[in-house]
C-alpha cells in the first residue's frame, strides 16, 4: 500500500489492520485475538514513534518494504477447563 511520508507507524499497523481484517474479521480469526508488530525486511520489529520518512532518510531506500506481523494471543489451551476437586 502506498502512504505518505508523515505517517506513524501506528497509523500504518491501524490501515493495515483494517486491510487484513475487515470489520474485524479474517479467515484466521477476530482481530482482538491477535498481537500485532509491524518488522523490517530482516525482521527488525520497527519503532513506532518514527514516521515513514523518518525510516527512509535512515535506511537510505527509496522504497521501503515492512511486514505486519500478528501473533495469537489465543493458545489452543485456553478452550479445556480443569475440573475442580
């Protein structure tokens, strides 16, 4: 997606929230049960008071790639209960 260079990162993981998860949703899940970062090429998670141009002017790109990366914060545990003695 294309954004301009006085966006925060925030503003960045929010479009992007609402790009993948639509209303909310995704074929993967809610968008509540997720921990969301956004990364650098090499995985890097990036800071997020920076702005778009901010990383630019430091990476010296003229195009700059990030990733969202989520993270469930739903175990496949968390659905069993242990009975009581």
């Amino acid at each position: 997606m294309s954004v301009d260079v006085q966006s925060t990162f925030p503003d960045l993981l929010e479009a992007s929230k609402q790009l993948f998860f639509p209303d909310g949703v995704s074929k993967k899940g809610m968008v509540d049960e997720f921990e969301f970062t956004i990364r650098s090429f090499d995985h890097t998670e990036l800071e997020l008071d920076l702005t778009i141009g901010e990383l630019l002017e430091r990476t010296k790109v003229k195009l700059l790639h990030v990733y969202l990366t989520t993270i469930s914060k739903v175990t496949e545990h968390d659905d069993i209960t242990t009975p009581s003695v």
